[in-house]
C-alpha cells in the first residue's frame, strides 16, 4: 500500500494517495515515513493541519532524521507559522548543515517574516549547497528585484534558466523585470511563458489562440486572465483591432460589465462559460506582443472609460457644495496578491495630506483595508464614501462617478489607479522601490495613463519620504 500510495501522490492523485497511506497505516502506525509520506498528501488536498499532525508524529518516531523537520517546517509556512517554521528549519539545519533544502526553504520563510538581509543569506548558501537549484536562483532573483537590485535579479533568473530552461516561472519573472526596465522588444515575448505556470488564470479553448493573422468577418474573444485592475489597462487593445475587421467580445468578470460598457473597439461583453459563440481567442496579454507594443507606440489615450452619467449627476451636487479641495483616497490592495505588504500603505501614511491647508480626504477603500479608517477618520477628517459605492454587484461605478465630480485621486497601486487613469481624471500613484512593471523606473509620468503623477519610494519600505513629497506638490497646487 505504501508503494502505491507513493505512486498516486507522484501522480497527483493525491485523494487516492491518502486513502492509500491511511490502509498502510492501519498496518503500520509506527512508520515515519508512512506519516511523513500523507503529510504531503494532505498538504496538497488543502488540509494542512492534518498535515502539520503527520509530521509531528513522523518526528516523535524518527526524531534524528532532518527531512522530517524541514518537511514539517514547510507546512508550518504554508499555514503562516512563520516562527515555528523557521524552528523546524533550525533543527534541520542542526542536525544536518549542509541540507541545502532547508536552506532554501528558511530564506523563503525569512521573505514571508519580512527579514530580507537573512533571507538573502539562506538563499545564496542554498545556492553554494546546490547550484544547479533553479528555484533557489529564481527567489533570490524575487528578492533582489524587490530590493530595487535589478541587475543582480536578473543575473539570478539568467542562472535559473541555465539549471532549468523550461522553467516557465524564472521565464515569467525574467520577462517582469525586463517589463519594469522598459525592455519591451523582449519582456512582452517571453511574457509568454505565463501560460505555462500551473496557476494561469486565463481560459483556453479549442478554438484557435489567435497569432495576428487576418481575421474578416470572425469573431475575436479578448479573455481576460488577471485582476480587475489590469483588465480595465489593457482593455484599451480593443481599439487597436479594428483594422483587423474582426467582432471584438470581451470576456471578463461579470462584475466589470457596467464599467465597461461602451468601452470603445468592444463588441459584446461576454463572461467565462457563456456558450456564446466565436472563431478565435486571445489572452488579453497576449496582445501587446501580438502587436508589437514598444514605449513608443503603446496606446496611452485617455480617456477610454466614462462614468454612468446619471450615477455621476447624482454624486455632483453633495461634492460641489465642499469648498475644498476634494482628494479621493485608498490605500489597501488585494492581500492575496504576491508582494501586497510591499505595495500597499498604512492609512495613518496619509496623515500629511489631511494637513494641506484647503483640502480635505474622501475614501474610496473598501473591503480590507476600511478598519483602519474609523481610529483616523476624525483625526483626518476623512469623509467615508465607502459604504455608499458600488454595493450593487458592479465594481467601480459609483467609485467612477464620483471620481468625476472630485479634484485629484490618491492612492496605492490599486485597481482604483487604473480606473481612475482610465477615466482620465488626475490621480498621483504613491509606489514601492521597486514597482509593478507598468509603472517602470525612475519618472515620474505613466506612459498608459497621461494623467497620472508617480510618487515613489526613496528608500526600501518607507512611505514617510512618499507622502511628505505628494503634500508638498498639494500645498503648491495653483487653485
């Protein structure tokens, strides 16, 4: 039973491969490995306490054994137990010094605790350890990048890709980081590698993928495959396929429907699975390469959203009675996003803007973020217009609306930037170190959305230098 447990899980059928390890258990409940073994079973059906359980017991049966301890050190992090996961490590590591594996695994616990210059050290003696460990190379790389040192993070996915040529995530990571330095001629091809990764977020269909060829009289499916804030960027491609005389459906989230309609080159709004018929598809970042994108020559006019004219007539009269100048706020992004911690700001960071003589501060966060506001609301004076938006399951049009009737929004890198350049109503950007690739390096304008102003970070993590700088261009604001 052990063996054919051993050969489900290889298989990834991992609910037989439990079932499986259970019945050889049965036989056997003093097996460490057998515990060991439906640890990584469970882990992968989403059941890490259990999984945590095995290990535990594999330890209390094989306590000298290391693998145990860095097998229970990783499903301690993938549970967020950060300080006990790395005191699995250490005991690994001090049982055997030179397991590389549980280096690997302690830097990137280090990463996900915040403490970067350890991290980096455990990756770079993983590396000494095992060389030719392409993960270990490409997460370093992650880190590097992070940190703003882009030369070095390249040279790192270069190194993953020489262990691992087909590693399609070192391929992604390369391809960001040649996005962020404004190398488009080869980020946006290698991009590409995207559709490999085990979690791609677009749909594939039995259609053909279209490649640019002509496409008169067919219809094109545009399918989204990101979050909400790069559907509502990259929408702006429809227009560019008009010269290919196709019938332009948007596939997006269904909650996008209401922003989007009318957007200009679409066709149909269409969702996943709707049966709604067509001759090819595409994934929406599939395009800038399809077409060539360079600095030069991507699409940048604005604006190519609109807001409901009745939802924004309705906003108009309660804004225009504030004599002030009226800045929407938000600060909080997706917290399941890789890298949220780095990109998203403290509310309190704001504090100098409520200081602007003149001005005064609108919320537009909701969701995570919104219970930071009611310890700062009368401090700041921040007017919560949170609860009024978008509350009938169509996101950002009443955040739209309102966004036409105030003087400047500020905000985080969240989809409240996109929507707000999309509209092209004046929003300043307030971004990390080292930023999303579309916001590129070291200027303070956004090629995609000419009325946005970027405020970036001096020194690693530190928002005080960001805010100071976007107060002082408010208070010189001519009004």
């Amino acid at each position: 039973m052990h063996g054919l447990g051993l050969m489900a899980c290889q298989a990834g059928n991992f609910a037989e491969a439990e079932n499986l390890l259970r019945q050889a258990l049965a036989s056997h409940p003093d097996d460490p490995a057998l515990h060991n073994n439906l640890n990584l079973a469970l882990r992968q059906l989403g059941r890490p306490a259990e999984a945590i359980a095995c290990c535990r017991r594999a330890i209390e049966l094989a306590p000298h054994l290391p693998q145990l301890h860095n097998n229970l050190g990783v499903a301690l992090k993938e549970t967020g137990a950060w300080a006990e996961a790395e005191q699995s490590f250490d005991r690994a590591l001090a049982l055997q010094p030179g397991y590389a594996d549980a280096h690997y695994n302690l830097a990137n616990t280090l990463v996900e605790a915040g403490r970067l210059d350890e991290a980096e050290r455990s990756f770079r003696r993983a590396i000494e350890l095992a060389p030719r460990d392409w993960q270990a190379h490409n997460n370093l790389g992650n880190l590097l990048k992070l940190w703003g040192r882009h030369g070095e993070a390249l040279a790192q996915f270069d190194a993953a890709l020489g262990c691992n040529p087909q590693a399609a995530e070192a391929h992604r990571n390369r391809a960001l980081l040649k996005l962020l330095l404004g190398d488009f001629a080869a980020g946006w091809p290698e991009y590409e590698w995207r559709k490999r990764l085990p979690g791609y977020g677009g749909t594939q269909y039995a259609q053909p993928e279209w490649q640019g060829e002509p496409l008169a009289g067919k219809t094109l499916r545009i399918c989204a495959e990101q979050g909400l804030g790069d559907v509502i960027q990259m929408v702006r491609y429809a227009p560019l396929l008009a010269e290919y005389d196709a019938r332009v459906h948007l596939e997006c989230p269904p909650t996008l429907h209401a922003l989007l309609t009318g957007a200009p080159g679409i066709d149909k709004l269409v969702a996943r699975g709707d049966g709604e018929p067509f001759d090819a598809y595409v994934p929406m970042f599939s395009l800038p390469t399809i077409l060539g994108t360079t600095l030069e020559t991507l699409p940048g006019g604005v604006p190519y959203l609109a807001a409901e004219e009745q939802r924004a007539a309705t906003w108009r009269p309660e804004l225009a009675a504030e004599q002030a100048l009226k800045i929407g706020i938000a600060w909080q992004g997706n917290r399941d996003f890789a890298g949220d911690a780095y990109r998203s700001v403290p509310l309190s960071e704001f504090e100098p803007l409520a200081r602007v003589p003149g001005a005064k501060l609108f919320s537009l966060q909701k969701g995570p973020g919104s219970e930071q506001l009611p310890p700062l609301a009368q401090r700041l004076h921040i007017v919560d217009l949170a609860p009024r938006l978008d509350n009938d399951g169509h996101a950002f049009v009443d955040t739209a609306a309102v966004m036409r009737s105030l003087d400047l929004v500020v905000t985080s890198d969240t989809a409240i930037a996109h929507v707000a350049g999309a509209l092209g109503v004046p929003v300043w950007l307030a971004l990390q170190y080292s930023p999303n690739w579309r916001w590129l390096l070291e200027r303070a304008d956004c090629p995609w959305y000419p009325t946005m102003r970027l405020f970036r970070q001096r020194h690693f993590g530190a928002w005080s230098d960001v805010f100071a700088d976007i107060a002082a261009a408010l208070a010189s604001l001519d009004r």
